[in-house]
C-alpha cells in the first residue's frame, strides 16, 4: 500500500521539500509500522519554543547623568527588556556607551545577549567583526606616519581597484571556498576588493602617542566590509526559516540558527573565517604603513568589538561591546582598545570578568542622539563647527566632505563613559593614545556618483 503526504502529516510531522525524497524512499523500500517512525524521526521538528513570560534579568552598566542621557538610558532598558524574552537567552548586559538602534526589541549598540546554543545573526548585525588594531611605530614622527597612511588607506563605498588591491592570501581563499555560507562569486569578489579598505561612518584611521612612553602608534577602526555583510544577509535568511518553524512569537530580527545543526555548524566556520579576513584588513594596512616608512614595529595588537563569541554551549553576542575576557579571544595579543571620539585618547584596557560585566567593557563612547539630530542641533557653517571641534588636530576627510556626524559633539560625553567604566568595573585603562590626528571617511553621500548624475539631469 502506497503511503501519501497527507498520512504523514496526520502522524504529526510538517510538510516541507524533505517530503518528496522522503515519500519516494518510503514506498520504494515498502517502510511501514516500527521501521516507518523511524525513518521519519530525522524531519521531526523540535516542539515550537515560546517567548519568556518575563525578560530574562540583565545586568545596567550605565546610568543617566543629564535629561537627554536619561532619555536615551531609558530606550535601552526598554529595548533590551522586550530582547530578553527571546526564548534562547539566559542572561544579557549593557554598557555605559549604549544605545539604541532599529525597533523595540533589537539589542542595542553596548548590548550583550548570551544565548544557549543558538546564534543570533540580527545581534551582530551586518558589520561583522567591527574592530581595532594598533601598531607601535616607536619613535617615528607621528606627522610621517599619517601622511604615509593617507596614501594607502581607501575609505567610502566599494573595494579598490583591481591594480591597487592587496595579495589575497590563498590559503584564506580556501578556507572560504570550502564553507556553504561564503563560497559564492559575490563573497569572494567583496573578499578580494575590501582588502585593505576601511567602509564609512564611524570607521576611522587615528594617529597618537603613548601616554606611557611616548611613542606613535597608529590605530585603525573597522569591520568585514562587503565580505562580513554579504554572510550576515545569508545567515539572516537562513535564521528566518528556522525561526518559522521553532519559535514565531520571535521578533525577526532575533531569528536564530540552532548551533546543533549543520547550518549552524556552517555559520560558526563562516563567522571565523571572517574574523580572520577583518584581521587581515588591518594589517594590510598596517604593515603597508611601516613598510613606505622603512620602519619596525615594536608591538601591535588588536581586539574585536562586534562579534559572537562561544563558551561551551553559550554564545555571547556582543553588539558594540569589547571583550575583557581572554577565553572570547583565541589569538589574544595584549590589552584591548576602547575609542572614545577623535578629540580624546584611545584607552588601552585590562580587566577582570564580573556577574555584572560578562566579561566585557564599552567599545567607545556611544551616541545621544541620532546623527540627522545632531546635524539639526549645531548652528554655523559645517566648516566653522570643524575648526572648532578639531582644534590643534591633523584631521582629514578622504572625501573631502566634512561630516559634523563624527565630530567630538556627537559623541557621549567621553569622561562620563570613563568614569563609569570605574564605578561599573569595566576594566582598568593602562595606558593612552594622545591623538594627535585621523582620517575618516567624511560625507560620502554628498557627492555620491548617483547625486552628481540626478543634479545635471536637472
């Protein structure tokens, strides 16, 4: 007797694409009784997962110290009390540069959710990797070394050109080539013509001097670039189908990939590999630097701060959070790096894992209020606000464009992260980068190919 789909549904299992393999087997081999339940066990899916009644407790590392921190602390609790239902998470943490970021519900940039056995690609977000690195130059002329970095550097939108791209290492190619997430030509080519760019926004190049013993170091601040985004827009998709079948009352963006399969397994190896590209991002450009300069480096280390980083079956997602724990950095190098705004030091941190802390500390100074209201707040010329943020600083924009929405203003109050980071105990600042210049990216829209071509059209 021929078995047909709907007599499997009726034994409690859901239609999917394995239906029609699994029908053919079944009936060609004449499965029925003991030998039929346990063939179909493998499709059977794991009971739907609710949401927590109440949000799991989460540790506030933060506190309002004006109204319009009070307002934004405010939105933070909120958020991450709506994020703590997710049914995979145990526990969570925000830091005092926190804020939020997209709808109610999404963790916020200094948030920390730590999920069981689950991977969360909406709580990295699409800048996968988001990092910092510092080379010591020594005693070169910090002057010398940016000028030397302003010509190798590459900021705002797309990858180099095929002439001016870096050697791609062939054994990173493989490693890519081998993995389900990241072997496709759109992957590979975003891999080969990022190398040794920096993206926009935030992302900056920043040149300063020890506190310590006065030498220059060179600090670069960036993530994946295409590359890590181009794995978070897979791995969204493929969290999506498994959030419509174990937990629909799960918002969209806290869709989840079960570690235990071997989409999971996948994303893991994907999510390393582009750890290990972002590393290399940095030092290409780097070991380019000291290259054109003729020098040595004394030392250099390096420290994500937007990533997914396993302990045993839990997965801490750090959303803008930087890890103080060594056992969340397989390849540690030295302190990690804490940037506050391009006006103030670069704190290089140690610290200890508490119950409050998780084992991390702020990633930098955070933001207020959105970039569109601080545009709206600042009165004078673009260029007047320039000269008077930046003052006694070599400060450029590889646009050309001065974008007020990365001037010290924007930016929290970087003495009261600081203090906080003590009262908190979010690691101990042992020593600091006195800047003495960067380079970002500045307004890349405002001559943007696409806005030249819409202006002559008019």
């Amino acid at each position: 007797m021929k078995i047909t789909g709907n007599e499997i549904i009726d034994m409690g299992f859901t239609s999917g694409k394995w239906m029609q393999e699994a029908l053919v087997y079944i009936n060609d081999n004449q499965l029925e009784g003991v030998a039929l339940q346990n063939y179909l066990e493998q499709f059977k899916l794991p009971p739907t997962m609710n949401l927590h009644e109440q949000a799991i407790p989460f540790s506030v590392n933060i506190k309002a110290e004006n109204e319009l921190e009070t307002e934004n602390v405010a939105k933070v609790v909120g958020t991450m009390e709506v994020l703590m239902k997710t049914p995979t998470l145990v526990k969570g943490a925000i830091m005092p540069d926190a804020c939020p970021t997209g709808s109610e519900g999404t963790i916020p940039v200094g948030g920390v959710a730590v999920a069981k056995n689950a991977i969360h690609p909406g709580m990295h977000s699409a800048d996968i990797c988001c990092s910092v690195m510092l080379t010591d130059f020594g005693n070169t002329n910090p002057k010398d070394v940016l000028e030397a970095a302003y010509g190798i550097t590459h900021f705002g939108p797309g990858g180099r050109s095929r002439e001016n791209q870096f050697k791609f290492p062939m054994d990173l190619l493989a490693e890519i080539e081998s993995n389900y997430f990241l072997n496709d030509q759109k992957c590979i080519s975003a891999a080969r013509s990022h190398l040794g760019t920096q993206g926009d926004g935030n992302h900056f190049l920043f040149i300063g001097t020890s506190k310590n013993t006065g030498n220059t170091m060179m600090v670069t601040h960036h993530g994946s670039r295409g590359f890590g985004a181009n794995l978070y827009t897979k791995g969204m998709r493929v969290a999506e189908r498994f959030r419509k079948q174990l937990s629909p009352e799960t918002l969209k963006q806290n869709a989840w990939i079960p570690f235990d399969t071997e989409e999971g397994q996948q994303y893991w190896e994907a999510l390393q590999i582009v750890r290990k590209w972002t590393k290399k991002n940095h030092e290409c450009i780097h070991d380019a630097t000291l290259e054109k300069l003729g020098v040595v480096k004394e030392n250099r280390f390096w420290n994500e701060h937007n990533f997914v980083f396993k302990d045993g079956d839990l997965f801490y997602h750090a959303k803008g959070a930087t890890p103080l724990d060594k056992k969340f950095m397989p390849d540690i190098t030295g302190p990690r790096l804490i940037p506050l705004n391009m006006s103030e030091p670069v704190l290089i941190v140690e610290g200890e894992t508490t119950d409050s802390n998780l084992g991390f500390a702020p990633h930098g100074a955070g933001r207020n209020i959105s970039r569109t209201q601080h545009r709206k707040n600042k009165i004078g010329t673009f260029q007047e606000i320039f000269e008077e943020e930046t003052q006694g600083l070599d400060v450029r924009f590889f646009s050309n464009e001065i974008d007020i929405t990365e001037l010290p203003s924007a930016y929290k109050n970087a003495a009261t992260v600081r203090s906080q980071m003590e009262e908190f105990g979010l690691g101990e600042v042992i020593d600091e980068v006195i800047p003495y210049g960067c380079i970002m990216a500045g307004d890349v829209q405002k001559n943007a190919p696409w806005k030249k071509k819409r202006r002559r059209n008019n």
